[in-house]
C-alpha cells in the first residue's frame, strides 16, 4: 500500500536541519571561485568558462528540481582540467563526472568517456551512423552537448543525498538521477532532446557498446566499482527507462518515486515498530538517553 506523503515533506528534511549532505572544502582549495550561483563553484583556471556554462545549466535544473521536489541541497561544482583532477577527484580516471561529498565533480576539459563514446559512434554499422550523423553532425567533439547534460545527473544524486533516505536498490537511485535528468531536459532544453536521447537509444538498437554482463544482480553486485563502458550501458538503459516512464506519466513521476522511498524520523520509528518489534521504534527517539 503506497503511503500518503505532505506534499513538502522533502522540504521538512531540510527545515528540521536533517539534511545530511556535508561538503569537503579541501578539494576547494587553490581554485577559482565563480560567483553568482545558488551553489559554490570552483574550477581550474584554464576550465572557467567552461565551468560557466556547467554551472548555468546546473543552476536551472537546481531550481526545476527544487520546485518539483520541494527541497533544495547544499552542494558545490568542482570543474577541473585534467591535472587537477588527478590531485582532487577520489576517481583517477578522467572519464566521467561524479557525486562525492557534496562535491560535483565535473570534467572542464574532453573526457576520456567522451572520446570512447565518438570512437564507437566512428565503428557503427552505416543506418545508425546516419542518425547519429543527423542529430550530432561530424565534427570533432560532436557528442560534447550529450556529456555537458550528464551535469543535471550528479545534481540528482546531491538532492538524495541530502535527504536522510536511501533508495533500496543501486539501480533504482541511479534510474532516478536519470528520470530527474530527462525530466529537466523536456522541461527546460525541449530543443535539446534529441541530443540527449539519440546516442543512447541508437546505441542499444544497434548494439554499438558489448557490456560484460547486462542483469541487476550484476550491476547491484559491483556499483560503483563496474568496468566503464559496461556502466555506460546500463545508464543508457536506465535513460530509456527514464523517458518512457516520463513521457508516459509525465514528469511529477519524479515526485512520485522520491515520495515512494522518503520516510522521515517518524515514519521509520513507525515501521521498525510495527513490523520489528515496538522496542525497535523507539531506537531512534531512545538514541541520547543514557545507557
């Protein structure tokens, strides 16, 4: 039986002083700060005006986001070259951004995930070359809009995580951040769908990547730590996961799926009581009485 959600409860979180999202400023420091935003942004120097455009694309799907689920993160933008990224980013790798921390880590330079993604575009089978030509061209650094969209991913995971809830399985925290990423683009960058959604789907039409497995036993088991074009897949999955459910249900879906999982204090006192045992409810208000 689905619970009735307050339709700001996300919003309580935040009021209550539950977030739960602490930002590591250590990565901050030396780097540029960009003003002007409803978050910090820090960026390498030789990366600033790319940093701008992430963080302007970032600061509208902050406020999409927060409107539709009624709550607002703290976090920061960390854009970085590559050398910076191999003294501050927790990933060696330079290949795709990530949520860490409070922390966005984002690539201000081409990626090594963006070049593997325009070789195997270069590989495909002639029909689907010519769509990815319709829509990308073929110019270097063609699949660049695609990645610069990957920022409104990672900001989702800053809007879980800063909620004291965690989705029951990987998968569906990750299909969630791309739900909340298609829902963005449709909303705000309609012009920009096709850009979003044409490499994934052409890629699984024509089986352009060869993932080494392609189950959720498989994903559960080794998220985060999964061989990198094989993640790619699944995200691209997810991602046509994400547009069906929100061109079908439409975009308060997101709001739907959040509510499904976010249990306050109470709420949770309530089911370790009644389905534990009721000494199991009261863990939570009993934490600072003496023992």
């Amino acid at each position: 039986m689905p619970r009735e959600n307050g339709p700001d409860e996300a919003a309580v979180f935040a009021d209550a002083g539950t977030s739960r999202a602490v930002i590591d400023v250590t990565k901050h420091q030396g780097l540029a700060a960009l003003p002007g935003f409803p978050f910090e942004v820090r960026t390498s120097a030789s990366t600033r005006e790319q940093a701008g455009r992430l963080a302007d694309r970032c600061a509208r799907a902050y406020s999409y986001l927060g409107d539709v689920l009624s709550f607002r993160p703290r976090c920061a933008l960390v854009v970085l070259n590559r050398a910076d990224w191999s003294e501050r980013a927790s990933s060696p790798s330079y290949v795709m951004p990530y949520y860490n921390a409070g922390n966005l880590f984002l690539t201000g330079e081409p990626s090594d995930l963006t070049g593997w993604l325009e070789d195997v575009a270069s590989s495909a089978p002639p029909a689907a070359a010519r769509e990815l030509d319709q829509v990308y061209g073929t110019g270097a650094g063609r699949l660049a809009p695609f990645a610069d969209m990957l920022v409104v991913h990672e900001l989702a995971h800053a809007f879980h995580d800063g909620v004291p809830f965690v989705f029951p399985r990987s998968w569906l925290m990750e299909l969630f951040a791309d739900m909340a990423l298609y829902a963005f683009v449709a909303a705000e960058e309609p012009g920009r769908r096709l850009h979003f959604e044409t490499l994934p789907r052409v890629a699984l039409e024509y089986g352009l990547l060869k993932p080494v497995a392609r189950d959720l036993r498989y994903f559960e088991a080794f998220y985060p730590y999964i061989e990198p074009l094989t993640y790619v897949w699944y995200q691209f999955r997810f991602t046509m996961m994400a547009k069906r459910l929100v061109d079908a249900a439409g975009p308060n879906v997101l709001r739907r799926l959040w509510d499904a999982f976010a249990l306050t204090d109470e709420q949770l006192a309530g089911v370790l009581g009644g389905r534990v045992h009721p000494a199991a409810g009261q863990w939570l208000a009993g934490w600072d009485e003496p023992q």
